[in-house]
C-alpha cells in the first residue's frame, strides 16, 4: 500500500501553425498528483492484483487549440484543470510459459478556468481524455524461441478538442493486438505484428 504526492513543471515555449506559420508563446504548466496504491500478490505469486486511485490540480495546462484537420492550431494555456480516476489490473500466471491479463480504467477531467477567444471552456472534458479504457490478453513467454502476446484494447469515446464540439466525437473502438516472436543466435528476433 503507497500513497504518494508529486509535483510536475513542464516548461514554455512557442508553437507555430503549419500552414498559416502563426506563432504562439505559451507558458510552462504545472501539476501537482496525489495518489494511493496497492500492490498484491495471492495463491503462491500466480496472482497479482495492482489498483491505484489518483487525484490531478493542473495549472496552466497547455493544449492544442484551433482547426485540427486544417492544420491551423496553437499551443495555449488553460488558467486550472484537474482530473481523477482509477485504474486495475489483473495478471494471473496460467504456467511457465503463459501469462492472462486484464485492466480496467475510469478518467473524470474538466477544466476549471478556460477562456479562448472569448468562449468559456470552463467544465468542458480534456481532448483525447475517454472516460472508459480496457484490455485482456495473454502473454506467451518464450517457449523454444517463440514468444508472444494477443490482447483486445477498448477506447472509450472521446471529443478531440477542447471546446467540445459533437462534432469531434471519436466513438469508441477495440482494437485487436498480435505479436508473434522467434528469437534468432546472437541476440536478435524476427517479429511479426498485426
């Protein structure tokens, strides 16, 4: 069990558009995490069961703003922000060679204090933040060269950008996951993906 505090700093720069060549200062941005953690493991080790819960102030958040299929965006800085959540997992050693998995993920995030181009963005959800996230699998560690994993990712919806619109609403989607290994002499492999 951990409970953890942290601050982060990323720093300021410019961002320039890719067509119009318009130039944006932005400031650095700050965040400061609170989180709780458990970690533990069952029946001989097979089973291990990681669970954390997380809390986010976000000062001077800096996001894309602007037309993202017209290529024409800035960096700015949201005045605060914060999001919460929870995350799990589960991993549970089948044999030596195989291994079961699967996570689960809820997001909250809203800005607090957001104003562009005189329209509040205040209460409205991070870009590219879904609120939902999964994942099952299994893993085969190597067995006679070959190892491997095949796992199915859920995403769920989202809006890409900051004001919100419907119209930047990504439905959800899983997405299907293969790997496929042979470790060759002298250190390398040969992968397949898919």
């Amino acid at each position: 069990l951990a409970l953890s505090y942290q601050e982060g700093y990323r720093s300021g720069g410019t961002s320039v558009s890719f067509f119009g060549g318009t130039v944006s200062p932005y400031e650095p941005e700050y965040t400061r995490t609170v989180e709780l953690a458990v970690r533990s493991h069952w029946l001989d080790q097979r089973l291990m069961l990681n669970a954390n819960a997380f809390y986010t102030r976000w000062r001077d958040q800096q996001v894309t703003i602007g037309e993202t299929s017209g290529f024409q965006t800035t960096t700015e800085n949201a005045g605060r922000s914060h999001y919460y959540g929870l995350e799990g997992e589960v991993l549970w050693k089948l044999s030596e060679s195989f291994e079961a998995f699967a996570s689960l993920g809820f997001l909250e995030s809203k800005f607090d204090r957001f104003i562009n181009d005189g329209q509040d963005y205040a209460g409205n959800s991070f870009p590219y933040a879904p609120r939902q996230t999964a994942g099952l699998g299994l893993n085969m560690r190597e067995w006679k060269r070959i190892s491997g994993q095949i796992s199915a990712n859920y995403i769920g919806a989202y809006l890409s950008d900051a004001d919100n619109d419907p119209q930047s609403r990504a439905d959800s989607r899983v997405l299907l996951n293969a790997r496929l290994a042979y470790r060759l002499p002298y250190g390398f492999s040969l992968a397949v993906y898919g």
